[in-house]
C-alpha cells in the first residue's frame, strides 16, 4: 500500500484561528454541558469555570474533584516512581498545583488520559482533590499518545500504550485499525506493543525502522486486526532470535558493541537500499529471517560495528 503524501503546512496569519478571548466565556450553556456540571456537584467536586476552548470553540470545564474517584486511562503505560518523585518534590516547594489534568467521564469516575504522574504525585502527598480540565467528548481519552507531554515516552511505553488501547477500542468498536491513525501514530506500536508483552527486554529499537518501511495499518476491524498484529509480532520475534543468536556468536568472538543487534537487522534488511515504497510484510521477514539464520559472523569485522556508530540507540 503506498504511504500517504505529507501535506504541506500552510502559512496563516497571525492572530486569525480561533476565538478572541473575550468571546471564549460561556454565559449560556448547553443543555448537555449543563448536566455534565450538574454530574461533577452530585459526585462532591465543583465546577469552577466553563469556557470555549480559544482554538476550535469547543466546551470545556474547569472542575475541581474528589482525587478518588480519578484514575488514569486503563491502557496506560506505568508510571515512573522517579518522575513522581520529582513532581511531589515540586509542588511541595512552590506550595500549588499549578497544571490541570485532563479528564473525561466514564461511568461513575473520571479517566485522565495525560495526568497518571500528576495525578498519583498528589495521592501520595495525601491530597483531597484535584483540579482537571473536564472535556465533554469521551473519544479524547483515546488520543493519549498525542496529548501524554508530562514525561516523554520510550519506545517501550508507546508501544505498551498503544496495544492496550486498541484492546479498548475493540471492546467498544467495530471501526477499522485504519480509522485510528491519529490515535496510534504509528503502525509499528502496535506490533511491537505485543512483541515488549511477550519480551519486556527486547530491543525493539532494532526493528523499528524496517517495521517503519512495511508495517502499515490494517483495513480491518481492530478485534481483526489484533489476530493479525500476533502473526506479525511472532514474525518479529522469531527473527530477533535469530539476530540474538548471531549477536551471541559476534560476543564469543570478541566483537563488543551497543550496536550488534542494529548491525544484525541492518544486514539481513532487504528494503535498506530500496526506493519502493510499499512491501509485503510477510515476504520481508521470511527473508530476514533466513538472511538471519544464515548470517556468516566470520567475515564481520570489528570495524564493521564501528561504522554502526552514531547516536545510541533508541531507549526501549
């Protein structure tokens, strides 16, 4: 499948988007609006302001709420016990909690898609209640990747995050994988979020870049879909035991790099050098994984990883 073109941004004047800031003060709610605000008394918080968002006009609530009835979105990555240290470290020096987090309402509680560290700093400092953000569309909770700017994600978490939130999605969807290009970003965290499950350690930096090249979304519905995401996430899999076999065979030799696995993958690759710009993902990896089991270590040379070399490789 050809890749979509890059659409050229295009020049705006300044100061033309959006709203004057005088037109973003609701006086009149909608119905709708006004019975969300209603859910936030009734369940103890309080509703502190409500605006028009000054890009798009959209409604938002500025809300204070019982800090036990908010938790973060179920397909989150785990939190850093470091950063939550920092950040109770923080608003215990300045004495305020100066960044709302998001949230939507699901059920009888609110998830917060972007506020998982903030939100347990504050738990652990024992506080009653937090302020949030509280947007009326629910389908927001599912675009965490792109509003998630606390603590910037690995590897790793994206991919973790992004597995677990299309299981989410097919629980409640019957939309296509397709359909939530936004949401996911990329393709590859899908794969690779069912390869880290299987292999928390693996260096999914390794094939991120070829999986960037043939790993496209799925036109089918996202339960499908998934069957499909394990067939390819055992393909990669299958191949980075062949690349570890190899990468051991390189050590026993004396061969010492923090590159040996990119070298391996980068070998054996057949879209290295291709200008194509669509492949078939099952061809591609029958033949890296052969290449791979086939790898002669003994024409390598040290020099050979030494070329690799460059910035590290991308933290998993």
């Amino acid at each position: 499948m050809p890749r979509p073109k890059t659409k050229r941004r295009k020049k705006v004047a300044p100061g033309s988007i959006g709203l004057a800031a005088t037109d973003t003060k609701i006086t009149n709610p909608a119905a709708e609006l006004r019975e969300l605000a209603e859910t936030v008394e009734a369940n103890g918080g309080a509703v502190l302001g409500t605006y028009a968002d000054p890009f798009a006009g959209k409604p938002v609530l500025l809300v204070a709420l019982p800090i036990d009835r908010v938790e973060p979105t179920p397909y989150q990555r785990d939190p850093s016990e470091n950063h939550v240290k920092r950040l109770m470290t923080v608003i215990e020096r300045i004495g305020r909690f100066l960044d709302p987090i998001i949230t939507i309402r699901q059920d009888e509680r609110y998830w917060t898609p972007n506020g998982s560290h903030r939100l347990k700093a504050l738990k652990k400092l024992g506080a009653r209640s937090v302020t949030a953000l509280l947007v009326p569309e629910p389908d927001v909770a599912f675009k965490i990747l792109a509003l998630n700017t606390e603590k910037a994600h690995n590897l790793r978490e994206k991919s973790l995050e992004t597995i677990r939130m299309a299981r989410t999605l097919a629980e409640r969807r019957e939309s296509k994988e397709s359909d939530y290009t936004f949401e996911f970003e990329q393709a590859p965290f899908l794969t690779l979020g069912l390869c880290y499950e299987n292999r928390p350690r693996m260096s999914g930096g390794a094939y991120h870049p070829v999986l960037k090249r043939v790993d496209d979304f799925l036109e089918h519905p996202i339960a499908r879909a998934l069957a499909l995401r394990e067939k390819r996430a055992a393909q990669v899999l299958e191949l980075d035991d062949a690349v570890s076999e190899v990468a051991g065979k390189l050590k026993k030799r004396g061969f010492t790099s923090p590159y040996m696995k990119p070298y391996v993958v980068a070998r054996v690759n057949p879209t290295r050098f291709s200008k194509a710009t669509s492949f078939d993902f099952d061809e591609v990896f029958k033949k890296m994984i052969g290449s791979a089991k086939r790898f002669n270590v003994d024409k390598v040379r040290q020099e050979d990883l030494a070329r690799v070399g460059g910035a590290p490789p991308a933290e998993d």
